[in-house]
C-alpha cells in the first residue's frame, strides 16, 4: 500500500464537491503536502475538526495518482481556537501559513515545519505581541530559505557597518555610497531590533518601545513583500505593533 505518514500544520483547505475538502499542508518531513480529506465537511466527521486551518496533527495519507488522501489524522496541536478568537492572533497566524505555503517547496522542510508550529504555538499562549510573533517568524523563514537580511555589513558591497538605511530590494543594511537617494534611515533601536527578531531574542524585543517595534515590523514586511514577490495579502490585514 503506498501509504506514508507526517506530521504536518494545516495551511488552508477549500471545499471539493459535497462533502470533502483539499486539506494543503506543510509537513515535517514531505515539505508542501496537497491531499483530499473525504467526507469532513458533515458535522460528525473527527477528521474534518482535525484539518482545520493552523492545527497540527500526526497524519496518514495514501498517495494517489494526482491528489493524495487523508485517511487518518490524529491531533499534536489544537492552537487553532485561541487563534481564531482573537483578531490579531489570527492575521499574524494567516500571514503566516501564507508564507509557508508560498515557501514550502523549499528545502529544509523539517526547519520550516517547526519554525512555524513554534510560531502558532507562541500566538495560541499570547506568548509575545502578535505582531512580533509574526515579524520574527518571517525574517527566520525567509533566512531558512536563504534570503536572510543583512543587518550588519553593506547588502551590495560589504563595507563594514553598522549603516543606516535599509533597502529591502538589495538584501538588508546598505552603506551611504549605497544607499538610494531618499532611501530612508533607520535608526540603531530599529536594527537592534530587526537582530533580536531574526535571532529569537524574546527579552530585547519584548522591551522594545512601539516606535521601534512598528518601525521594525514595516521593514520585514517591506522585506518580505519584495523577497516573496506576489506579496503576502495576509500582511495587509495585519495592525501595528502593540
Ligand atoms: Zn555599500
């Protein structure tokens, strides 16, 4: 039987037919995963409260010719209820499944896979402002993915820094000679802060004053909106940082 098993975080499902849902999800080991969970749209069905959007769960899957199918799911995670009851909580969580959709071909497919259940697990416990859940977890998926910025040395010619303009398009930090006309500085607070998201320092950035966490978080969404191409919709939903 060609069957095979993962622990996966749901990203997003969309109705099939009457009764069934194609369930996308990231897995530990199989990176992006695309299969049919059958009859989980009935009130009843133990699978379907299991394939919810943000929930992680230990599954079977058969692999079929074109779509593969869930045939059983038991749940690791249910942080999906204390997501969804809270706004903010849950558009930090949809730019976050957005990303890992868009970058679960990548390799490093276990990193991603517990970058982001870390990630949902910190928002379902409040652990830290949503919005620095968020602004860590994309800088340290796009850095698994080989796009990490440069915070320190110039992004185009490595003079060494520490600078004072970021440009997303060029990759981080740039010098003067760099740096675009009108590009906008920024100042020390905001890169000591863009460090402590993309490093996991939790106690620098839980301490950082709002200017400087909302100036940080418009520079990884400007980051990640240019690295990520078509642009993260989730991220237009997401407020300042508190
Ligand atoms: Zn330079």
């Amino acid at each position: 039987m060609p069957t095979y098993r993962d622990e996966v975080v749901v990203l997003r499902t969309h109705k099939l037919g009457e009764a069934d849902r194609i369930v996308t999800m990231l897995g530990r080991r199989h990176g992006k995963i695309r299969a049919v969970a059958k009859g989980v749209r009935r009130t009843s069905s133990k699978l379907g409260s299991r394939l919810e959007p943000f929930m992680v769960a230990d599954v079977q899957l058969y692999a079929g010719r074109s779509l593969d199918i869930v045939q059983q799911a038991e749940s690791l995670g249910t942080y999906g209820a204390e997501i969804v009851a809270d706004y903010d909580r849950y558009t930090a969580a949809s730019a976050m499944v957005e990303t890992a959709d868009r970058l679960g071909d990548a390799d490093a497919s276990a990193s991603h896979y517990l970058l982001l259940v870390g990630g949902l697990r910190a928002l379902s416990l409040a652990a830290h402002a949503p919005r620095s859940i968020l602004d860590s977890y994309l800088l340290r998926a796009m850095a698994l993915s080989g796009w990490a910025p440069g915070l320190e040395d110039c992004a185009r010619c490595s003079a060494p820094g520490p600078h004072r303009s970021f440009v997303a398009q060029v990759g981080g930090m740039v010098c003067a000679n760099c740096a675009p006309a009108g590009s906008a500085r920024v100042d020390e607070n905001t890169t000591a802060q863009l460090r402590a998201l993309l490093s996991g320092d939790w106690d620098h950035v839980d301490a950082a004053s709002t200017g400087t966490s909302a100036a940080a978080s418009g520079l990884v969404a400007a980051y990640a909106q240019w690295h990520l191409d078509r642009g993260i919709r989730s991220l237009s939903h997401v407020g300042v940082a508190r």
